[in-house]
C-alpha cells in the first residue's frame, strides 16, 4: 500500500515542459531568468520542488548538460533549498546520451531528481517514446548518480512497471510517483481510477497527483483529498479560466493548491524534510 502523507504534502511546480511557446503563453518561464522569478514567486507562497525542462536560446527544448546548468543554477540560486528534479523525456530525442546528458551535472548542480517515464504513450501533440530498454538504461544512470527518480505514471501498466524494475533492482524500494491524470490516452481524472492506481504503488510509495490540461484542478483536488502530494504548473496547463480564454501564471496555479489544501487542514512541506524523504528511498 502506498504511503499516506498526512497533513503535509510534497508541491511539485512543473513550470515550462516542452510543447508551451511563447505564443501559446506569454507566462511560460524560457529563461534562467524567467525561471527564477517564477521560482521566487511561488517559493513566497510554499512549494517543495521544481520540476525543469531547459530552453535553449530561441526557446526551444534543449537536453545539452550545459543549458540545464544554467537553469539549475538559476533555480539554486533563487531558492537555494529547492529539491531540484530534471526532465529526461523522450518527446524529442530518443538516444540515452542526449536524455541522461543532464544527470551528468556535478557539484553543487547534481539533481536531487530526475523524471523517468515508464512506458511509451500519446499525448494530443505527438509520442513520447520509452522503449522497455531505455527506461532500464536511464534507472541505472540514476542510481549510478545517486539521483531519485521522478517515477511518471499515466495508467496501470506503469503501475505494474514499477514493481517489475524493483524486481530487477533498479528502482529503490520506497519509490516517489506522479500520477498523471487527464491525458486522453490514459488515466483520467476520477476517484475510482485514482484509487485503482494508488492501490496498486508498492508498499511504502510515496505518491503526487497531476492533471493534464483541463483535468487539472479536478486532479490536484482529489490528490489532497486522498492523501497524496501535487504537481502542478503550466507545463501541465496554460489557463486559469478555460472557459473564458484566462490564461493562468504559475504563482496562480500554486495559490490555487494552497487555497484547497487550506480547506483540507493541509500544508506543503518544506524542501528539507522532502529531501530527508528522498534520501531515506537511495539508502
């Protein structure tokens, strides 16, 4: 049985992704710069961790280790106790090299985190491909480096994945797992189906929910209200107010956490005691 969390909760702020342009949003952070700000923003009203995915300098997604420096400096140094999570998606590029270039960040760079998605899957924009391989390839790199991984969870083989690469000893035995609900593809945002996914995480997992676009709200609420953390941020949704065209800021999204958990007698929890959490999963 997954783990509870109890009145605190792990905030996850998915700030950029890989598909919001500056078109699509003028509020997408592209930047250090941005990136920090948005950072300084939301760490004033709680969260916990920062999920990044860098931009290159047009603003296009980049998985050179270089141009992730930049943003987690930029994030280090905005907040410095931040837990720092990296993407290493497999939207654009396919190749281990390019997606595990990030975990090679050294120092006072090293993510604590790093997402590993545990299957391929559609989204409404494209793939994003993991073949059985890769995901093997990219737990072993994390564990090598010492980094926890962001388990990435759309449906109930992904669940089930999580048991089988503990099997093989390349997961660590408590594991942390964002449920993503909404995708069309997948799990969507419902109590029962959140319930069949929860109940299916290994014992001890510690476990965020997620929504996909407009399923977000319905997500996060029903994430507190059964325990879990949240993730949340424009990488997962670019509007406040669909209905009308109200595009949202990431410091809204995060308010709007803080909003419903307040009526749940919940709080976020801070950064260090998140980490003692992640670091307890790889020792």
């Amino acid at each position: 049985m997954s783990l509870l969390l109890g009145r605190e909760f792990p905030l996850t702020l998915a700030p950029t992704g890989m598909v919001p342009t500056r078109e699509s949003s003028p509020h997408v952070p592209l930047t250090p710069r941005e990136l920090a700000r948005d950072l300084l923003e939301c760490a004033d009203l709680g969260i916990t961790s920062v999920h990044i995915h860098a931009r290159d300098e047009d603003g296009r997604p980049d998985w050179r280790n270089d141009t992730y420096a930049r943003f987690v400096g930029a994030a280090k140094e905005a907040v410095p106790d931040i837990v720092v999570n990296v993407s290493t998606s497999g939207r654009n590029w396919s190749d281990l090299e390019r997606r595990a270039d990030c975990l090679a960040l050294a120092g006072d760079l090293k993510p604590d985190m790093a997402s590993l998605t545990l299957s391929s899957l559609n989204f409404m924009s494209g793939a994003s491909v993991n073949e059985p391989q890769m995901v093997r390839s990219l737990a072993q790199v994390m564990l090598e480096r010492g980094i926890v991984p962001e388990l990435e969870v759309f449906d109930l083989g992904m669940v089930n994945a999580i048991k089988v690469l503990q099997k093989e000893s390349l997961l660590p035995e408590n594991v942390f797992v964002n449920l993503f609900l909404g995708n069309i593809y997948g799990a969507q945002a419902t109590l029962m189906e959140l319930a069949v996914m929860v109940g299916g995480l290994p014992d001890g997992a510690l476990w965020s929910g997620a929504g996909l676009g407009s399923s977000q709200r319905q997500a996060m609420a029903l994430a507190l209200a059964a325990g879990g953390g949240v993730r949340i941020g424009l990488e997962d949704n670019l509007f406040l107010d669909r209905v009308h065209g109200s595009l949202a800021t990431n410091r809204d999204l995060v308010q709007l956490v803080h909003e419903v958990s307040g009526t749940l007698k919940r709080s976020v929890m801070s950064p260090t005691v998140f980490r003692s959490l992640l670091e307890g999963a790889v020792t």
